[in-house]
C-alpha cells in the first residue's frame, strides 16, 4: 500500500510539476499523441465521407433531380396552358367577330325590312293623297262648273235688268254670246 501511494503521490507531484512548466495543458497540442489523433481524424473523416456519400448525398441528389422535373413538368404545363390560352384567345375573337357580323347582317336585313315596309306605307300613302287630291280636284271643278254657271246667270240676269233699266228689250241670244265671248277671255 505503501507503493501505491507513493505512486499516486509521484504522479501528483509530476502533474503540478509539469503544470508549473507548461508542459501538459490542452492534449491535442501534445506531440505524443498526434500518431493516434492523426489516426481518429482519418478514420472520423473516412466514416463522415461513407456516410455523406452512401447516404445524405444521394437523398440530396434525389432531391434535386426531383426539384428538377417538377420545375421541368411545371414548365411544360405553363407553355401548354400558354397555348392553350392563346388558342381560346383567338377563338374569343374569332366568335367575336363571328357575332359581329351576324349582328351587321341582321341590322342589314331589319333596315330592309323596315324600308320595304316604309316604301309601301308611303306608296299606300301617295295612293290615298293621289284618291283625295282626284276627288278634291273633281269637288272642285264641280264647284268652279257651278259657279261658273252660276256666274253666267247672274251676267246674263244682270245685264238683261241693265239694260232693261236703260229702256232696252235685252236679246237673251245676244247677251248670252257676249257673256261667253268675255268668259273665254
């Protein structure tokens, strides 16, 4: 027993005496035992490449190539609805158009009806005034054949009491050529 603490003792005594000089202190700056951390190092650094490599790397390679095709799958679906946007695009228009001239070629076919209708409204108008300016013309010239006659005989009843007044016989033959002589002008 008393070796051992002999030993436990030399060893304290080597530890302070080696702490007073510098010598132990931080063990990765001890030149002793750089062959075995030299060897872990390797070794930690062989398994973290096995495990990167074998493991996390493909997972991230995986990962990407998916990322990949769903940006490449994305973008052949946006350029296809791009497409297709534009081919409805100019279908709309194309309807559109469609719709227009449809509507230019029905307003086309209303005016005409409406300037046939017109026509004949105005046609069966012209009639009617043509019927009402004969009739009017006809009661007018009746009215100007009575007044003529009426004229006549108030002339001939006029100048028969005129000259009747003058102490006259009239001749109704002669007063009657002599109003018509002055009636034609």
């Amino acid at each position: 027993m008393a070796t051992e603490t002999h030993d436990a003792g030399q060893a304290a005594a080597d530890m302070a005496h080696g702490a007073a000089q510098g010598g132990v202190g931080m063990p990765q700056l001890d030149f002793s035992t750089f062959p075995n951390q030299v060897f872990w190092l390797a070794v930690t650094l062989v398994v973290i490449y096995l495990v990167l490599s074998r493991v996390a790397l493909p997972r991230i390679g995986g990962i990407l190539a998916e990322r990949t095709g769903t940006i490449t799958n994305d973008l052949a679906a946006a350029e296809d609805l791009k497409a297709k946007a534009v081919e409805a695009e100019e279908a709309y228009n194309q309807a559109l158009a469609d719709a227009r001239s449809e509507a230019q070629r029905i307003a086309a076919e209303a005016r005409a009806e409406i300037q046939a209708d017109l026509d004949d409204a105005i046609a069966k108008a012209d009639a009617e005034i043509a019927a009402k300016t004969a009739e009017s013309e006809k009661a007018i010239a009746e009215i100007r054949a009575g007044a003529l006659e009426s004229i006549q005989t108030v002339a001939k009843d006029t100048t028969a009491e005129i000259v009747g007044a003058l102490g006259f016989q009239a001749d109704d033959a002669a007063v009657a050529g002599a109003i018509a002589d002055r009636m034609k002008g």
